[in-house]
C-alpha cells in the first residue's frame, strides 16, 4: 500500500449534511482513453474503476493518458463515484487544497489585512469525489468539465448573516469555526472552510505558502484591483 503524502491541513470538524447528489451512470460502457461505447470492457487491475476497449488503449492510458498519475484517485472513488472512508475524504480535501493554496493563500492575507479575521470559504457545486479526482473524467468515463472552486474569504459575522442564512446546518461548524478564527496565527496560518455539492463540509487550518510577506506583496498584485465578490478558480486549468 502506497504511503499518504504529507498533509497539507490541519482538519479540525468534518460532517455531512446529507444533500443527495450521486450521477447516474451512462448506459453501456465507456473506454477511457478513445472514449468508443462497447459492451464488454477490460478493467484497470489496479483501481477496478477505468475501462478499455482493448489492451492497446489500456497501455496508451496509462502512458500517454496519465492514468497512472490518476489511478489511485480512481481507487478512491470507486466505481460509484463515491467516498466512503473519512480518512478518504480529508485526504480528499488535502490534495484539493494543495493544487489551490499558491493562490488563496495571497488572496486570504490580502482580504485579512481590510476586512480583518476571517477564513477562507471554499466551495463547489460538483461533488467532493468529483473534484477530488486527478483527471477530469469521472469513474464512468465521462468527461467532468469546468470543474471550479468558489473561494470567499469571511468573516464569522458575515458567515452568520450570509451562510447560515441560506443554510441552518452550516451552524454546526460555527463553534469550532469561532475558535478557529480567533486562535490562528495570521503570520502562518489560515482558516479553511470547505463545501461540497454533496454535503461534504471540512474545517481546518493551513500553513501560509509562500510565507506571509510574499503572500501579502502577491495579495496586493494580483487582487488589490479586483472589485469581485469571490476568487473563482478552474482545478484543470494549467
């Protein structure tokens, strides 16, 4: 069994709130690397999840299609397009964290030093199990477009009058939430909360990267202009 990379974030509170959103799957089979429908399909040995017309687009995937990147991603997912473990799903938000935090981070100290403590609210209208996902295909071979996070940065007042407004069970975190605010070390750290289409919400703490005196000089290049409500960003662009 592959070892775990290093977390990223320190998670704190996670709970679901049951919002019922799986994708039904396609009828017939799809190959993932020619995308063909065919009835009978081989089978990844190693995620049991990716499906291949035939050999050669098995070991094209794998090479060229960056399956083995993905592979794993694809275990965790399941053919269900689900996660179950709850190790699973903070591993989950720790990779999904990482491939953002060079941006929110100097977009969290920007925000910090004008509206003061605060956390970063980040959250998605697909799926913790979809987003989680390296590749943007999901476990039936179907492509998963346009696959955005919408960042926020809040406060605990404006989280009470906004986000719990629109949805009481996000009151659940509001303790924990509070003590996270009031505690983090604004010259290290930032407050994460995230949410999922699926009910999936994570509470946790992160490492500035970079350090806080870049971020505060990037926060002021990149967004000190900006007059938008939110950060908005595409897990798949380059």
């Amino acid at each position: 069994m592959e070892k775990a990379p290093p977390s990223i974030c320190k998670w704190i509170q996670t709970l679901e709130l049951g919002y019922s959103d799986v994708d039904k799957p396609p009828d017939g089979g799809i190959c993932f690397h020619c995308a063909g429908r065919h009835a009978k399909l081989l089978k990844c040995a190693r995620c049991k999840v990716a499906t291949y017309c035939q050999r050669d687009c098995q070991v094209e995937d794998w090479k060229i299609g960056k399956h083995k990147l993905a592979c794993q991603s694809y275990a965790r997912v399941g053919p269900s397009m689900q996660i179950d473990d709850e190790n699973d799903k903070q591993q989950a938000c720790n990779e999904l964290f990482g491939r953002i935090r060079f941006y929110v981070c100097p977009y969290a100290v920007h925000k910090a030093t004008t509206l003061g403590r605060g956390f970063l609210f980040i959250q998605s209208d697909r799926t913790l199990a979809t987003m989680s996902l390296t590749l943007p295909k999901d476990s039936y071979g179907r492509p998963t477009d346009n696959r955005a996070l919408l960042i926020y940065y809040l406060t605990l007042g404006e989280f009470d009058a906004e986000v719990c407004r629109e949805d009481f069970e996000m009151a659940t975190v509001r303790t924990k939430l509070q003590e996270a605010v009031e505690n983090y070390d604004e010259e290290d750290e930032i407050v994460i909360l995230m949410r999922f289409r699926c009910g999936h919400v994570s509470l946790g703490t992160s490492a500035l990267v970079p350090d806080h005196r870049v971020c505060k000089k990037l926060g002021i290049d990149y967004y000190s202009e900006s007059t938008a409500a939110a950060l908005q960003l595409n897990i798949d662009d380059s």
